[in-house]
C-alpha cells in the first residue's frame, strides 16, 4: 500500500488537477485553521477570567456584620451585629464545610508607620497564619506570620514591599523595630503581589492587635476557605449552613443581608467556569461543523475525480487490480489531501494565537495588561493532536464513500463508454 | 484451453429481460487464431466478456485451462485476469497520464513485481513491439499503430494464455491495420491462444477460425485456410 507507485499515482492526479485540489485543501484547511483559532480564543478567555480569580483561594468566602434590618424575636431592627472570638472557635472546629479560618480586626483610622527619620500611613491588616493561603501572599524575605506569634501576642509584622522601600530604602529589614502607631513591631518578613494591589499593606497577629488596640474579644470580618466541592450548590449550602448558624449564635433573622454580609468565592468560581465548559463546547460543535463542510467538499471532489477516472479505474481492473487497491488508491488520495491541507492549517492556526500570545506577554510584562481578560489563548498539545487525529479520520470518511463507488465500477461499462 | 458449455446469459433492467446469449457451445484449443464475428446484438461483447471473465454468466460451465471459472469474487477475479488473460482494446485504453513504458509494466505491478525489475521486463517487450525509443512517451504522443502496439506489450507482459482482443484495428487504417495483425499472429505462433472480435471480414480472414455469432448462438464456424487469398486481394486494392 506504501510503496512508490501509489503516491506517484496520487500525485499525478493532484498535478492534473491544481485549482480543484487547492480548493478543496482550502475548505479543510479553514475549518481546522478556524476551530484552533475559537478554541485559542477561548482558552485565553477562560485563562483571563481564571486570572482574575487568582488573587485568592478560589474556595475563599469573606463574612462581615452590620445592623439588623428586620426585627427578631422581640429585638427591634437597627440593632448591631458584632462577630467575636467565640465565633472564631466555633468556625474552626465546629462549623461544616469549613477548612481553615481568618479573623481581622479594623485599626480606626491611618496609622503611621516609622522607623528612624523615614515614616509613611498604610494600611495593617490584621489576620491569622492561614490567610497567606486564602489571598494567596507571597513572602520575598522573612517569613509569614505563625501559630506561636498569635498564641504569644507577639508584636510582630510582615510588610509589603512598597513599605519595605518607603522605610528601608536599601537597607534590610528583618528583624528591625518600625512603630505603628508608636507601639515597635519587629519586621519579620516582606510580602510582595505581583499585580501590586497589597504592596501598601502589612500583616499583624489578629490577637496582637486586638489587644493592643483595645478589641476586646471584637471580630470585624472573617476570611474563610471551604471544602473544595464541585457544584455550586454545594457551595451555597456550606455558606447557607453557616449563616444559619451565625443567625442563631446572634439573634438575627437568617434572611437579613444587612446583619450579616458574606461572598462565596467558590459559588462564582463554579458558575464562572461551567460557563466556560460550555463555550468551550459550543467552540467544539461549531469547529466541527466547519470541518464537516471541508470534509463534504473534499468527499464531493473526490466522487467527481472517480466519475472522471471511470475509465482508468476500468483499465486497471481488467489488468488485474483487486477491488482493495482500487479503495486504497483513492482513500490515500483523499486522506492526503485532508492531512496536509488540514496540518497547514493547524500550524498557521496555532501559528497566529501563539503570536497573538507573544504581543499579549510583551504588552503585560511592560505593565499595560492589568485590564486584559485575555490570557495565553492557545491550544495545547492535546488538541492540537487530537484534531489531526480527526483530520485524518475525516480524510478517511471522505475519500470512502468515492472509494467505495470507484472499487463498484465494471469493467465493461468502464471500457464500453466511448 | 477454453470449454464453454451451454452458457446463457441475460441483462435485467427494470422488468424486461434480454436474453442476450442462448446457449453457447464452443471449444477453443491452446494456440488457436480465432476470430468472433456477428452484427452488433448478435452477442459477441458479451461473449468476449464472459471469456475475459469480466462478466458472469446465468448457466452453463466456462472452463478455462481446466479451471471452472464461476461466481467468483472480485479480488479472485481480477488475479485469474491478471495471469491468465491479456486484453487488447480498440481505444487502445492507455493510461493518460502514464508513459508507454509504466503502461506496459502496469499489470505486473498488480503482480507485486518490483519496481526496478517490472521496467526492465517492460522495456523488453517494447523492444519487441519496435518501440524502445518511445518508452518515455505518453500515449498523446503516439500514433495510433503504436498505441495498440503498446496495448498488445502491456498485454503481452504478465505471459497470459489468451490474447482478448476487442475490435483491435476498428480505429486504426487499413496498413496499420494489418501490421497489428501480423504482429497478433507472431503472438499466436509463440503458441498463446488469440481471440479476436471484429466486424471486418478481411480482418476475421486473418485468422485461422471464424466463429460466426447470430441472435445469441454460434450461425457457423468456418475453419479458415484457403481465406489467406482473401486478404492479399484486399491488399492489392
């Protein structure tokens, strides 16, 4: 079947016909060059929108209080909600569906932060050791705070980068004391975000600040990550459950969003990318489409090439060819035609997203990316083979039909139509 | 060589029915010169069908150098075509696109022979034919007399034992003609059985039987010597 005669057959046949076979290779090679393109497009969609959600744990959710809006169980409305310490317990070992747990406690009003002559006001968030997971905080040196620091109320910090610079200039500042508010803190570590969203931020023991800062056992808000599940419903019955349980450890109507606020991460996250499954299906079905028009052309071409060729194919018939060779002379054809024309079409489609890619990273890495819901759209290796794999199905299901009815020509006819 | 017994052979298309041969009895030995003769109807393509076993037929027995030759598959037949049978064709049926010499070597490909061996066997018949030169020329650039001269190479080379030929000289004139024929005759001396279907009376005199197709069945048989006359008068005309 691989020997030389047939591709010299095959390719004396294209060379006879150039304009049909450019045209046909072309159909298949759009359909495969549009469905890399959608598919790229719709990878670096989804790839933006994932970026967009990296800045935390997808499985975060964040809990604040307020004031009752609708009266409960004797209590008038207007009434304020506070989160305590009791809550913290209860959330870490009692509440379902919870894995790990944050509490922050606000500092009223900008606290000045100075060391030696250089001083500045930023931001003090005050947090648990599990938060660096939650907002996913990336220490550059140091290290982040821990269990000890919390049990020991220590009075240490962790400072973002911009605050290092402020402070620090060029000198290192690990295990220096910075005031905060006139209170020394010794710097344990620097945070750095490479979207430099926190780089104006440091992070302080929550039980360190809360007793500093005349907390009492005051909770502001809570950071929470919950179990991983795979359904949005799921998700909302963990957040569900734990607002019941709120509602009833502080006398509020459970339906009240002014008493108490939350955002589950993970609901959206879910949802977000159920929606990508389905447009990345929706890509799938079209470039297929596409490709099936290609694959009729190819296969129309083909039964037009046999109906001309009657008469070779009858020759070589009554010389001897089995009704196998003959399929196998027009399959290969076909499946030829298919393979190149679609591969050209594969590269150039891949071709074009990777240097989509390419100016997208330039355009990212000189800083004007922060906008962009559009990341690496391209189409990994996977799909890449699988859509050959395809190609060389379809040129397959497009030579057979022709095929077929070249192996069925009779001799006699054949020769008789003069 | 070829025994045929009773054959009948019908074409059905819709509801008609035509019978087209009705009983055809006919013995041709190994090494005979015979010509099919008949007016068109009379049954003779579908005869020469049957024998190149591109065709079937409804009852009767074809037995072809002891082999039954009967309801096979395709595959199976197009191998006993490829061994047992050369066909000569009035439109000569070159492949276009194909020189004179992978034309002739055509049936040994279908042979598995390779490829470097089947153009070296190709090229000794096109000597023989008197066409070496004309090896790399595709059939446009032949004339008539040399396309059948390739025909007869291309059908010469896989060593059958019949030479099938259809209507071999209606396209071709009158000294051509005959030049064809003299060399179906150098053919038949080698002792390969030819079998020639024509309607040109000075052509069937060539050959050393005659076999005469009326309406489905053999009219006569006219063994041939004295015929020999016949042609050199047409040759003087």
């Amino acid at each position: 079947m691989f020997d030389i005669d047939i591709w010299q057959e095959i390719f004396s046949t294209i060379r006879k016909n150039k304009l049909r076979t450019f045209l046909t290779g072309f159909s298949v090679a759009w359909g495969i060059f549009m469905l890399m393109v959608l598919l790229g497009s719709g990878n670096g969609l989804q790839n933006g929108v994932r970026e967009q959600f990296s800045d935390n744990a997808e499985n975060i959710m964040w809990m604040w209080t307020g004031e009752t809006s609708i009266p409960f169980k004797g209590y008038k409305e207007g009434r304020e909600i506070r989160f305590n310490n009791e809550d913290y317990d209860y959330l870490l070992d009692k509440a379902e569906g919870v894995d790990q747990v944050s509490a922050r406690f606000f500092l009223r009003g900008d606290i000045t932060y100075s060391y030696g002559k250089e001083y500045g006001s930023f931001t003090t968030s005050t947090c648990y050791p599990a938060l660096a997971d939650m907002e996913k905080i990336k220490i550059s040196s140091g290290r982040f705070l821990n269990d000890l620091d919390m049990m020991e109320f220590r009075k240490v910090v962790v400072i973002g980068d911009d605050i290092r610079k402020a402070l620090f200039k060029e000198e290192d500042p690990l295990g220096k004391y910075i005031n905060i508010g006139n209170v020394p803190f010794m710097v344990i570590g620097v945070s750095h975000d490479p979207r430099s969203q926190d780089n104006r931020q440091s992070y302080m023991p929550f039980t360190t600040a809360q007793r500093i800062y005349g907390g009492g056992n005051r909770v502001h808000t809570f950071a929470i990550t919950t179990e991983m599940v795979q359904t949005a419903e799921e998700a909302t019955a963990i957040s569900d459950n734990i607002r019941q349980q709120m509602a009833m450890r502080h006398s509020f109507d459970p339906t009240d969003q002014k008493a108490m606020g939350s955002f589950n991460m993970l609901t959206e996250y879910i949802r977000t990318m159920k929606i990508f499954q389905a447009i990345k299906m929706f890509v799938w079905i079209i470039g297929i489409g596409t490709l099936i028009a290609g694959i009729v052309g190819v296969s129309n071409i083909m039964l037009i090439l046999v109906k001309e060729r009657t008469r070779e194919i009858g020759i070589r018939k009554a010389l001897g060819a089995s009704p196998a060779s003959v399929i196998g002379l027009i399959l290969l054809e076909s499946i030829l035609i298919t393979t190149i024309a679609g591969y050209i079409g594969l590269v150039m489609g891949v071709g074009l997203m990777e240097g989509f890619n390419y100016a997208l990273e330039q355009m990212i890495s000189s800083g004007g990316g922060d906008q962009i819901f559009f990341r690496n759209p391209t189409v990994d290796f996977g799909t890449a083979i699988s859509a050959t794999l395809i190609l060389i199905l379809s040129g397959a299901l497009a030579g057979y039909i022709p095929a077929r009815k070249a192996a069925s020509v009779k001799p006699i006819e054949a020769l008789h139509d003069e | 060589m070829i025994v045929l017994d009773s054959i009948h052979k019908s074409y059905v298309t819709g509801t008609n029915s035509l019978h087209v041969l009705k009983g055809i009895d006919l013995e041709i030995g190994a090494g005979e010169f015979v010509s099919v003769m008949g007016s068109s109807g009379s049954g003779k393509s579908t005869l020469l069908n049957i024998l190149g076993i591109l065709d079937d037929y409804d009852s009767g027995s074809y037995v072809l150098n002891g082999k039954k030759i009967k309801g096979l598959n395709e595959t199976k037949a197009a191998m006993l075509r490829n061994e047992m049978i050369g066909f000569v064709f009035q439109s000569f049926n070159l492949i276009s696109f194909k020189n004179a010499r992978e034309n002739v070597a055509l049936p040994l490909y279908y042979q598995k022979v390779s490829r470097r061996k089947r153009n070296v066997i190709a090229m000794e018949y096109l000597d023989r034919m008197g066409l070496k030169d004309w090896a790399d020329h595709l059939p446009s650039e032949l004339s008539g007399g040399q396309k059948q001269r390739v025909a007869i190479a291309r059908a010469l080379i896989s060593n059958p034992k019949v030479i099938l030929a259809d209507e071999p000289t209606g396209a071709l004139d009158t000294v051509t003609s005959f030049e064809v024929m003299d060399i179906l005759k150098e053919v038949n001396d080698q002792g390969i059985t030819v079998i020639i279907v024509t309607h040109e009376h000075d052509i069937a005199s060539m050959t050393r039987k005659i076999i005469r197709l009326r309406d489905g069945i053999i009219a006569e048989v006219i063994v041939n010597g004295d015929l020999q006359l016949y042609r050199d008068r047409v040759l003087a005309e």
